[in-house]
C-alpha cells in the first residue's frame, strides 16, 4: 500500500472522543467494527450500481448468480436457494416472481415430486448474469485496487478466520 496517511479517519476520531469522555473503557473494538461497518456500506453501494445498471437489485442478483454457479439444467427448489443466498423463503419467491416477470428465470415441476417447483435459469438469465458477473468481479476488483495481493490475501484468511469463529 501507498504511504499511510497520517489524518485520523472518522472512526479513529470517534474513538478518541470516547477515550476522552470514558477513559475507563477500552474501545479497541471500535477500530475494527467501526471501520468493517463503514466499509460494508461504502462497498454495497459501489456494488449495487453494477446491478442497476441492468436494471436488478442485488438480491437479484445474488439469485440468479446462485442458479448459474448451480451448473447445467441451472435450477434448485426455492429451498435451496433460500439456504444459498441465506434470506427467508418469503423473500426468495418475491424475487423469483420479478425475475420470472422479466423472463430471467421460469419455474417448471419436479422431476421427482409433482408437487414440488423447481426455478430455472432462461437462455436469458443465464446471458444477463453471466454479462453482470464479468461486470462485478471487475468492480470488485477495482474496490481492492489500494491493497496489494499478499495484503487481499491476508485479509480474505483474517475474514474468513473471524466468520467461523462468529459462525458464519
């Protein structure tokens, strides 16, 4: 990385201001968590405006992705998107009944169980969310540009150290 720059960023001043007011806390935690917070916001809305663009929420997205990286026929019951994308069954059919509006995905029966649906990917699903992908990981790739690869790479094994450890 660049030279560090030496002004206190917002959470650095917060915490100084709680170590004024309450010396008698420690508020370490702060500069983690404050800063992760932060930077959880600034990035959803950086990634967001790569799915706008083509006119899909992230959720949406994240759907259609899910049905996509599922491999050849490319669907999966409404379960198991839902354990996919971690979000309620309630909100997995609210975002199949748009993509299915827009002709991105279509819900045919089960193979196995007639009762069942299962939700698939259209030849133009799989077009628009490959196209978003390659538009994705490129935004991705230009939020990391300030960290070099060994730096990315510590951090992703930091993140995924700490998401066990919460049991994420």
């Amino acid at each position: 990385m660049a030279d560090q720059d030496p002004t206190p960023d917002h959470v650095s001043r917060i915490m100084a201001q709680w170590q004024r007011e309450r010396p008698d806390l420690d508020v370490s935690p702060m500069a983690v968590i404050g800063r992760l917070h932060r930077l959880a916001a600034a990035l959803d809305a950086e990634l967001r405006t790569v799915f706008a663009a083509e006119g899909l929420s992230d959720g949406e997205f994240d759907l259609l992705a899910t049905l996509r990286r599922a491999g050849d026929p490319f669907e999966l019951t409404p379960g198991e998107i839902a354990a996919s994308t971690m979000v309620t069954s309630g909100a997995v059919t609210k975002r199949v009944d748009r993509l299915a509006r827009a002709g991105l995905v279509a819900r045919a029966p089960s193979a196995s169980d007639g009762r069942s649906r299962r939700v698939r990917l259209t030849a133009e699903g799989r077009t628009l969310v490959d196209r978003v992908l390659e538009r994705h990981l490129a935004n991705e790739r230009r939020l990391l540009l300030g960290l070099d690869g060994r730096q990315r790479a510590q951090l992703a094994r930091l993140l995924e150290e700490w998401g066990r450890a919460l049991g994420v």
